[in-house]
C-alpha cells in the first residue's frame, strides 16, 4: 500500500494524516481546545481502529491546548493500553509541554522522549 496523506480542518485545529501500512502519523497545528477536541478525538480513533502497528501524535505545531484537549490525550493514551499500547505522542509545544507538566499527566501518557 503506498502511503497516503490528508488534512482535516476542526475549526482552530488542522490535523495532517500521513498513513501507510504499518504507520499513521498525525499532525496537528493550531489550537486544540474544546471546539476542536472532538475533531482530534474523532481522528485518533480512526488511527487506533486502523491496522497500524504504530501511531504518532504529533503536537509540536499546537499553539495553544485547554483541559478539552488534553482530555482527549488521555483517552488516546487509555484507548491505546487497550490494544497494542502503540501510541507515541510527541509533545514539543511550549504550550503543551506547560499544561502537562502542571497538571503531572504526563506519568499517564506514551510521550516521545
């Protein structure tokens, strides 16, 4: 299967999918909040239905995050223990990386290192 790409728009949130057999990776930009949470919510679930043995969430491009989005890292984390635990997020945003660390999520979620 050759690889394919697409990009979906949640409002303030674009998310760039790069799919291919063994791998998804999404990217996301802009802000994730409660507006575009269940935009990313929906696209994550899609990934971890897929038959993909790995799976990226690529934050670095989220310029601002709220309790909504966050949120729904949480449920991707737990949703992904379920299966195969093949979720990685990358969460190299400033903003991310902020609310993470005030919140002490981070024990909970597969960060990138």
């Amino acid at each position: 299967m050759a690889s394919s790409i697409s990009v979906r728009k949640h409002g303030p949130l674009t998310i760039r999918i790069e799919q291919d057999r063994n791998s998804i990776v999404l990217r996301a930009s802009g802000e994730l909040d409660i507006a575009s949470a269940p935009g990313l919510e929906y696209s994550v679930l899609h990934a971890l239905e897929s038959g993909a043995s790995s799976i990226v969430l690529d934050l670095t491009a989220v310029s601002f995050i709220d309790p909504a989005g966050l949120r729904v890292l949480l449920w991707a984390a737990g949703r992904s223990r379920g299966g195969a635990d093949r979720l990685r997020i990358d969460c190299g945003s400033p903003a991310v990386r902020q609310l993470i660390d005030l919140t002490g999520s981070g024990r909970d979620l597969p960060l990138s290192a």
